[in-house]
C-alpha cells in the first residue's frame, strides 16, 4: 500500500492555483488592453464597494459545504441598510444601530435555519421565499424611498485606508484570512464536509447536523448584516431595492471557486477567486467599454465550463 | 463429464474478454448454459459476473469473443437489441416504471408500442396474466404500491410478453425477506415450468443449492469451473470461488469476559415493548429475528438516534440518558447501520476521512486537524483490519461492499468502543469478505469489546453468536446462550413459537 501521496488534496489546491492563474492571466490581459486598468484609482473603486461582497460570500461558501442554499442574501443587505437608516432617522446612537443591524442579520438566519431545520423545507424554497418577504419588507417600511441621512461617524466606519488600502478591503482580508484557516484546517468546519457529503452518515457518527446547520444560517446573516453595514456606510444611501440578485452571482462564483450544490465541498479561497473573477470581468467591460448587458452571456460560460471540470474531474476519480 | 449436445444449448458463451480502464473484468470466458435449465453464476465481487451479464444484456460492449444463442451468432449491441433476441435480465434496481400501473408496465416493455391501447387485465399476454394472477398481483396498483418481490414478478411478466427465452436475475435476493424469497423461487419453478432458461447470480450460496441446476463459478475475471449442483457441496463451490480453502467460515470462540458493559432494563418505543438484556465484555450477542421484529428499532433506540418513552439504560452500572449518537459515543458505544452506503460511508470523501471520523479529537491538535495523526492512525487501522486500498486518499466510493464494511469497522474501532452494535455486517459482500468480517468482530471482542450483532442469517448468528437474542413483533422471545440454540430453536423463536 503506497504511502500517502494525496494527491486529491492537491487537486483542490490545483483548483485554487488554476483559479489563481486565471486571475494574474485577466489582470495582465486587461492591463495591456487598456491604460485605465492597473491603475491604483481602479482598484480602490473595485475594493471599495465589492470587498463587502466578498463577506457575504463566506456566509454562502459554509452552507454550500453543509449541502444548502441561501437565497435571501440580496434582500438581507437591502434590509439591514434600511432598517439601520430607520434607527438613525430616530436618533438612536450608533452602537445600537449597528447592533440592531447585526441582530436583524442573525434572525434572519434563525428564520432561515428554522424553515429548513426544523420544518424540513428544501433550502431553495425555503430561502427563496425569504427573499421575496424580506424584499417586500425593506420596500413596505420605507415606501420604496432610499434613506441618505446617515450621521458622520457612521460614515467614517469605511471610510479612510489602513496601510495605503481602503478600510473595507482589509477588513475583508482579515476575515477571509481567519475564515479560509479555520474551514480548511480547523476540526469544526471539518464537520460541515461531512454534513454535505452525507448528513444521515454525518448524524450517526456524532455530528450534529441540524444545530450546525442552523449555525451556519445564523453565521450567514450575521456576515450579510455586517457587509450591509460596511455598504451601507461606504455609499452612504440605504435603497431598498438594491442587491436584487447578488446572491446568484455570489452562489455562481461560489462554484466556480469549488463548491458544488450537492454539499461537501468548497473552500473559502477558491470562493473569492471566483468572485475576483467575476468583478474583474464587469470591470473590464466597463473600462472596454462593452455594454454590460452583455456579462451574463461571460458569466454563464464560465459557470458551465467550471461544472464541465467539475463532472471531468469527478469521472477521473472514480475510475 | 456428460457430453452437451449442441441442440441442448440455448447460450453459448465464448472466449469472452472485456477490458475497463486499470482491470480485465473478463479474460477469455467460455460456457454454456442448457435450455430450460436453472444456471447459476457464482463469484466473489470483482470476479466478473456483472460485467458478463452487461454483456448478454446489451448495456456494455464485448471486446473479444462470440455469444451464440440458439445456435446462431448473436452480435448485442444494446438492450433493445437484447429483448429482441429474448434475453431480459432483471437487476437488482429494478427497471420498471413506480408511478404507473403494473398493466402499463408490463405493456411498455414490449417494444411492440402500438399495442398500447386498452390497460386491461385482458389486453396483456396469456402468459402475463397468468404470472399475474397466480400471485394475486392486482394489474391496475401502481408499481409503487407493490413490494420488491412483486415488483420483480412484473419485470418478469413483461419479459414473458416478449417472448423471452432467457431470464437472468442478478442478485434478486438482496433485500428480500424470507418469505418473498419463497415467492420468488415459485416464480423461477414456474418459468422452468415454461420453457423458459435461468440464469441466477447471487453471493447467497444455500440459494443456489435450493434452485439451480448447475453451477459455474469465476474468479478474478476468469472462468474456474462449471458443476452439477447434484455433484458438489457448498463448501467445494465456496472453495473454488475464493481460490483458497476456506476451512474456518467462523472462527473459535472466546472466553467472554465477567464483565458486566450494558444492562437495559424494561425499554419500550413505538417497535418494541419491554426490553430487557444484558451484554458483558468479551462476547458476541447475536440478535435475529424476521424483518420488522424492532431489532434495528432497539438497537437505534439504544445508540440514541431515536427516543424510547420509558425504561433505564445502564453502562458498567452507571444510569446514563443517551440523547444522541454524540453521547452515546461518549460513553464508549459504536454503531455500524444497516445500510452502509447511505447512513456509513462518505461515498465522495477519502478513505483517510471515512476512518478519522468517529474519533476526530484523537487527530487534531486543540483546534486544527493534524495531517500526521491522521495519517498514522489510518494507516495503522487499515493494516489492522486488512482492508485492500490503494491510498489512503482514494475515495471511498472506489472500494468494494466487503472493504467498504471494514472501513466502517476501522472507523469505529479508532474511536476505541467498549460496546460495538452492527447491523446486518455481511450483507451485500461476497463469501470471503464475510469470512474476514467474522474474524474481525471476534478478535475485538477477543480483546474485551461486547458487541452486539444483528443478523437475519441463521448461519452467522449460529456460527459466530455465544449468546442468541431472537425478537418477534418488538418482543424478545428468547435470550439463550449458543449451547441452548439450534436452528429449530431459532426458526420458532423467531416466529414467536
């Protein structure tokens, strides 16, 4: 018996290097086709706005790998942002409405959690539903009207820079950073592999798979309240009709970085890989100029082709 | 040996080779199959078999040799093809449609499509409804309505609408019962009865003394021998099928330890009423009894997958409230389910992973897992157990029944039990992976785990058991030690005599 040489381990990390390559390899390409691209200015208007998103994403990996979906991403940021906008209208300080904020993402999570916990919903249906009532309510509580009147010091959470880069970017880093550890090494995100790869198996070798599950929604809600927050702050204009569909573009980019529908894989790395990718392709067809409505015919190439080495790699191994 | 005569013949089966990318499934197989006669195929996993009945059947392509069939060449390219010729093979997952009506499957077979008018107990085949009828199956139920062994006998129909002259079941008693196997070898008496030509592969080898005629058996892709049933004991045929001499199918038993591990104590669930038994250390406890007797149910109830409404458990005398698999765990107990593909192994993870798992403390640091740890304690459980791997990164869905079962019991004897349950251990994995599994399970009760083992194959829990507890309808009717048991005693316990 040969001794380990795991070298399916490295295929996920081949993903992730693959991924890398693809980043370096658009970055070089936009770079040559136009003076606009490898411009400090650029990055900063990219990592402003879009570090948040990666946030989100994090949440949206962890359920992937525990085999279940979050839909209501999109409407939760818009909500979040309102509701933060209505505490500050009513002159409560701003530690409590950030609380409030982050206290709305969690129970949207509960919620969540507990349509597919405890009533056993399909995770689709469930948080698809979710994201039609928590759109309807950010839009029912402010009549549709964008909030803007957001005190200073709640602005000047993203605003500035650490180190010469912008405040919400590192701010993702560092949370990427402890997240990518944790889940690729750590023993408690070990569990969600095993929950994606067979739950009922996952169950009868100890591990709790509904209370992790629940876990991870409310871990989710929290990381789209915070990115609301850091969004909100940062546009400085809370719309309730903002984010429609993000969560497609963030579960697709998912994918591509290597999580599957099915559970039991994903990693946090290739997630904001493929996120990298597709911000770098809207960026690019903005600054070359190509209408934007034209991206989904980019981004759904690359989602298939992704599932495309994905079926391939999955035939190799079972040989 | 009696000469064949070529008019006897209805399947000739030539020099037969099939290569798949890393194996010879097949090497140069060559017999013959008699008309009318009941034939069995017989060999441990990976010895052929199914690739060869994929053959006949049309789902995989031969790469070298001739079938004859009724004495002409036959070249099956598909399994359209196949049913023309008159061949059906009935697969364990079977082909028929659950949400229509048993008349509409029996019809659909037919690749005669433009007789599908009137769904009607008199629209089928003479010979059709004569199966149908003989067995009380109602033609306009719905498929899914009926149970497997019925379901078998619509295949079966529907092959008789076709003029099938040859059936082969591939593995038609796995998830039968006892009762349902009866009805099925009625079925296959009265195919013979027909006309009709058999061939049955099964890992069951009584089965195949019980129905067939003669027997051919291979081995690693080649072809050993071919026996008249009448001529031959299951031991010879076991022997050829293994390529070694299988002389202890169960090992000796050992001393059971004074030790007293678990003591249940007047449980009661929605399968079962007033339990009562105890399991000491060191011994084996079988537990058998007819399917739905509440054994599994119990044993469930035990490991704390499910809740029982009243009564105490006790482990070495201490009362303990196992809520969930996790405290159960804890208090030293493992559990191996009946259905190890989908509620045992992580199909798409790593060996590594399925043997780690049950005991992921032992290798991680604080917080974060340790690759070394892993890796030594997996390799150490699989040279243990004998389990046949490549690497230990392969994935799990690469190994076959029997080493799939290993892994499950490496998994859990790293988590280092005092009291083991398993359930059904053998079922599904050919004859010297069940040998293995016997040796395994005694050695570690040799080393003072009680384990409790659930079986409904008299044999094993005759040979392996030192202690018998037989259920019927969530009762216990019987808890005896293995001097006290014979198969009479058991064949009556189990039936609540």
């Amino acid at each position: 018996m040969k001794n380990s040489s795991y070298f399916i381990n490295k295929l996920i990390k081949q993903r992730e290097f693959a991924l890398f390559m693809v980043v370096i390899g658009i970055i070089i390409i936009l770079s040559i086709l136009s003076p606009y691209f490898f411009s400090y200015f650029n990055f900063l208007a990219i990592s402003e706005m879009d570090s948040a998103k990666g946030i989100v994403i994090i949440g949206i990996t962890l359920l992937l790998i525990t085999g279940v979906l979050d839909l209501s991403v999109g409407s939760g940021l818009a909500l979040v942002g309102v509701v933060t906008g209505w505490f500050f209208a009513n002159h409560y300080s701003m530690p409590i409405a950030i609380i409030s904020g982050l206290l709305l993402g969690a129970i949207i999570g509960l919620i969540n959690a507990f349509l597919v916990v405890k009533l056993q919903m399909h995770s689709f249906i469930a948080t698809l539903g979710m994201m039609y009532m928590v759109r309807s309510v950010a839009l029912g509580i402010t009549s549709g009207n964008p909030f803007y009147d957001f005190p200073k010091e709640f602005i000047n959470i993203s605003k500035g820079e650490i180190w010469g880069l912008p405040k919400p970017f590192i701010i993702l880093v560092i949370i990427f950073g402890i997240m990518a550890f944790f889940v690729d090494k750590g023993r408690f995100f070990k569990k969600l592999f095993y929950i994606g790869s067979n739950n009922r198996a996952a169950n009868l070798v100890g591990i709790d798979s509904k209370k992790f599950t629940m876990l991870m929604y409310v871990f989710a809600g929290i990381f789209v309240a915070f990115a609301s927050i850091i969004l909100t702050s940062k546009s400085r204009a809370a719309i309730p009709a903002a984010y429609v569909g993000i969560e497609m573009k963030l579960i697709a980019a998912a994918i591509i970085g290597g999580a599957s529908l099915n559970g039991g894989k994903g990693s946090i790395l290739g997630s904001i890989l493929g996120l990298i990718i597709l911000i770098l392709i809207s960026n690019a067809m903005t600054i070359l100029n190509i209408s934007i409505y034209w991206e989904g015919v980019i981004i759904g190439t690359v989602l298939v082709l992704a599932a495309i080495f994905d079926e391939l790699t999955r035939k190799k191994l079972k040989t | 040996m009696v000469k064949i005569l070529d008019d006897e013949i209805l399947l000739s089966i030539q020099n037969i080779s099939k290569k798949f990318p890393g194996t010879q499934a097949l090497d140069n197989v060559s017999f013959k199959v008699k008309k009318g006669e009941v034939h069995a195929l017989v060999g441990e996993n990976g010895a052929g078999k199914s690739t060869l009945v994929n053959i006949i059947a049309g789902v995989v392509h031969k790469d070298l040799g001739h079938l004859i069939f009724n004495g002409k060449e036959v070249n099956i390219q598909s399994v359209q093809q196949a049913k023309r010729v008159g061949i059906k093979v009935v697969f364990q997952e079977l082909s028929l449609v659950p949400n229509l009506s048993v008349a509409e499957n029996i019809y659909g077979s037919s690749y005669n499509m433009e007789s599908i008018q009137i769904m009607n107990l008199n629209s089928i085949d003479e010979k059709a409804k004569d199966l149908i009828q003989k067995f009380n199956i109602n033609p306009k139920k719905t498929v899914k309505e009926l149970g497997i062994a019925e379901q078998q006998i619509v295949e079966i129909a529907g092959a008789l609408v076709n003029n099938c002259s040859l059936i082969i079941f591939d593995e038609p008693s796995a998830s039968l019962t006892v009762s349902e196997i009866e009805i099925l070898f009625d079925m296959i008496k009265l195919l013979k009865k027909n006309g009709l030509t058999v061939i049955y592969i099964s890992h069951k080898i009584e089965e195949i003394f019980q129905i067939c005629d003669r027997v051919t058996i291979l081995k690693d892709g080649k072809y050993i021998d071919t026996k008249e049933i009448k001529n031959t004991n299951e031991r010879e045929i076991v022997n050829l099928m293994v390529g070694r001499e299988l002389k202890n199918m169960f090992p000796e038993r050992g001393e059971s330890g004074k030790k007293l591990l678990l003591s249940v104590k007047n449980i009661n669930g929605n399968k079962f009423k007033n339990i009562s038994f105890e399991l000491y250390s060191g011994e084996i406890l079988g537990f058998t009894g007819l399917t739905g007797a509440g054994r599994t149910e119990l044993l469930r109830a035990v490991f704390g997958i499910d809740p029982f409404q009243s009564g105490e458990i006790r482990i070495k005398g201490k009362k303990v409230n196992l809520n969930n698999p996790y405290e159960s765990m804890k208090n030293g107990i493992g559990f191996l389910p009946e259905d190890r593909k989908q509620d045992g192994v992580f199909l798409d993870m790593d060996i590594k992973e399925n043997i780690i798992v049950a005991n992921l403390k032992a290798n991680s640091n604080t917080i974060t897992m340790n690759r070394k740890k892993s890796e030594k304690n997996t390799i150490d459980m699989v040279k243990k157990i004998g389990i046949k791997i490549g690497n230990i990164y392969d994935k799990a869905i690469s190994l076959s029944g029997g080493n799939q079962q290993k892994l499950l019991i490496a998994r859990w004897l790293l988590a280092d039990p005092q009291i083991l349950i398993v359930d059904e251990p053998t079922r599904g994995i050919d004859v010297g992976a069940k040998q293995e599994v016997y040796f395994i399970l005694r050695d570690l009760a040799n080393h003072g785990i009680g384990i409790i083992f659930i079986s409904s194959e008299l044999l094993e829990i005759l040979g392996l058991a030192d202690r018998v507890i037989a259920m019927y309808h969530g009762k216990i009717t019987g808890d005896l030690p293995i001097e006290k048991i014979t198969e009479e005693k058991i064949g009556e316990l189990i039936m609540g005599l």
